[in-house]
C-alpha cells in the first residue's frame, strides 16, 4: 500500500506536528509533503522523506502572510497516485487532490481559524511584526469572504475527517457541515509522569504555559494570580510576551527556552495549571495532569474531554479575572488525589493514539473499498 502524509508546515513542535510525528513512526516510509520545512526548529523527522513545496523557497517566518499561497499550492498538489493519504491540518493541507482509488483521511485540528472561530481575534490582533499588522488586516478584510467559500469547498475533499475533541468535531459540523471521529491527539504522558510522592507539602503557587498570543488569554492567569498574591510560573514566549511582563507582579517569574524535563518539574512542583482559553485540545493540559497538577481550564473547549470537575481538576465559567479568581481560590483549599489525575492522562498516550488511528484507519479503508 502506497502512504502519504500531509500537513500545513513542520517550522516548529506544536500538536499538529506531533500528529504528524506519531503519523511517521506509524509510516516510517510515507512520504511528508507539506509547504515549509525548518529541520533546526523541529527534532524527529531526520530519517524521513520530506517533499516540500515552491514555498520552501521563502523564509519560515513568513508563514503568517502565505494563506493565499498555500491554498493555491495545496488544492494543486495531486496526490492520486497513493493508496492512502493522512492530512494533519488545521488550515489549507485538507485541499490536496486525490484519485477514486485514493483514500484521504484528514485529521483536522479545528477549522482554519483565521477564517472561522477565531476570526475577529486575528482581525483585531493579527500578531504580526510591528509595521505589518495593517496589511494583515486589510488583507481579511478583503480577501474573507472568497476564501471561507474556497474553505468549505475544499473540506469536502477528505473522505474520512478526524476530529481532536469534541469541541473540535462540533465546529466542523457547525462550519463544514461534515461529520467526523473524535480521536485524541498524542500525548507523552511518560514524559511528564508523577515522579514524587503524592503529599501537597512540596507544591505551591501555580503555572501557565504555551505560546502568549491574545486569544490565550494568559493576562487573566496574572491578574487573578496578582490580586490573589500567590506565585504564577509563566513559561513560553510569543508577539504578547511584553504586555504580559508590563501586567506581572513581583510574584510572577516568567521563564523562556524551557525544556520539557524542565517544564515537567515545575508542573510537579505547582498546586494547577491555567488554562484560560478554549483550546482546540489542549496538549499541555494533559501533560500538566500527567505529572499529576490538576487543570484549572475556562469552561468550554476540549478541556472537556479530560477534565473532570473536583478530580483533575476545576472549571471557570466566565473569562474574567474574578471568576478564574474564585476558581484558584477553591483550588488552594481543596485536596486533591495526584496520583489519580496522573492515571486519569494515561488515556492520552501517544500509543493510545496509534492504537485508535489504527483502528479507524482499517475501517476506512474497507469502507472504500466497498463503496
């Protein structure tokens, strides 16, 4: 059988592109094509074959401004040759063109954004350089309306879709108007595992971690965490780095470049983990719960796949500062079973993940068949 995979560019580790690596190990001799490729800015992928685009040609950092580009690329590259083609997609890789005899299964972690669910954010806050974010917005003013009707055309183009939450699947239906299979992104769990004794004498404070974008809403973890006076560990780095820094009191410590043994550390040592925003999924979430930190999560998103209140965790129902305050509250008094929320992300695991694309992907393929 003749494999490909495609996704939207491996320029840096997200959940798209650990997809795309479980995909790999799965089809160690698939093919990888996909518009970008920045092999100092990505690990696991030294062994495999990468077939990028005319894109490639360009900077990586251009990415933001390649919409347009990549739509075109993609709903050009013909793909018929293949006896099954897997797309990780979250933007324009979905488009590729495939034979009758062609199965394409597209695991799509939400609908393209920039067009959908989030559209207004980036129209008020594209996150470009500075100089830049007018074109931006110019650019979706103008162009939104032509591309959400070549988006919605270019879904139907799967014959399977995948969903990574629940969240996920309903938005795809909602825009797409297509069905799809929940199946839960890949997870190191083991990385992350409860490594220390269960007593809560040794944790304090809180963390947050992630790219700081607007939409991720990290300012309401370091106001609640301001006015409540207890320590918050803010750790990634992104376009909002600074306003946050400006908004921090002087017990918010702010860490960048920060290594996943690292990061597991600091998710042991912490009393939760915020997540404020409506994730698609949420990976750090769960690698959180697996070092057994219970996940304080804005109530909506795919944090309601994994998150069990009282037992992993707790939910907010509002995106302010005093409801999230209210919540971080409860959590500094209330006891939780650590060893239990570190089982509870077992589920998660990337052989889970293997196990259930396996799966789904057999059934597939015989449902082509007898189409």
């Amino acid at each position: 059988m003749k494999v490909a995979i495609v996704c939207d560019w491996l320029t840096g580790i997200g959940g798209a592109e650990r997809v795309v690596l479980e995909l790999h190990k799965m089809y160690p001799k698939a093919p990888i094509y996909t518009s970008q490729y920045s092999p100092g800015s990505i690990d696991g992928f030294e062994e495999a074959t990468i077939k990028t685009t005319w894109l490639q040609t360009l900077p990586a950092g251009l990415k933001k401004f390649l919409p347009v580009l990549r739509a075109w690329t993609f709903s050009h590259l013909d793909l018929s040759g293949y006896d099954l083609v897997i797309s990780s997609t979250g933007a324009e890789a979905k488009a590729i063109k495939t034979g009758e005899k062609t199965t394409h299964i597209s695991y799509m972690h939400s609908p393209t954004h920039y067009y959908w669910i989030r559209h207004d954010e980036y129209l008020s806050q594209p996150g470009f350089p500075r100089g830049f974010n007018w074109l931006a917005k110019l650019s979706l003013k103008l162009l939104i309306g032509p591309l959400k009707r070549w988006d919605r055309r270019v879904s139907r183009r799967p014959d399977f879709i995948i969903a990574n939450s629940n969240y996920t699947k309903d938005n795809i239906k909602r825009y797409y108007k297509r069905e799809a299979e929940v199946i839960f992104p890949p997870v190191n769990v083991d990385g992350f595992k409860l490594a220390r004794t269960s007593d809560a004498s040794y944790r304090h404070g809180f963390v947050i971690a992630g790219r700081q974008v607007p939409y991720k809403r990290f300012d309401l973890a370091i106001v609640a965490c301001n006015e409540l006076k207890v320590p918050l560990i803010v750790i990634g780095d992104g376009p909002d780095h600074r306003r946050l820094e400006k908004l921090a009191g002087r017990q918010t410590t702010f860490l960048t470049n920060v290594s996943d043994g690292d990061m597991a550390d600091h998710f042991r040592s912490s009393l939760g983990f915020i997540m404020p925003n409506a994730d698609d999924f949420g990976i750090v979430a769960v690698e959180a719960m697996a070092a057994g930190t219970p996940v304080i999560a804005y109530q909506k998103g795919g944090s309601l796949d994994y998150l069990l209140p009282g037992k992993t965790g707790l939910f907010f129902d509002r995106q302010t500062p005093a409801s999230l305050r209210s919540c971080l509250e409860t959590a500094l008094t209330k006891s939780f079973d650590y060893e239990a929320i570190s089982e509870h992300a077992k589920q998660f695991s990337c052989e889970a993940f293997r196990k259930n694309m396996r799966q789904f992907i057999d059934e597939c393929l015989k449902e082509k068949a007898n189409a």
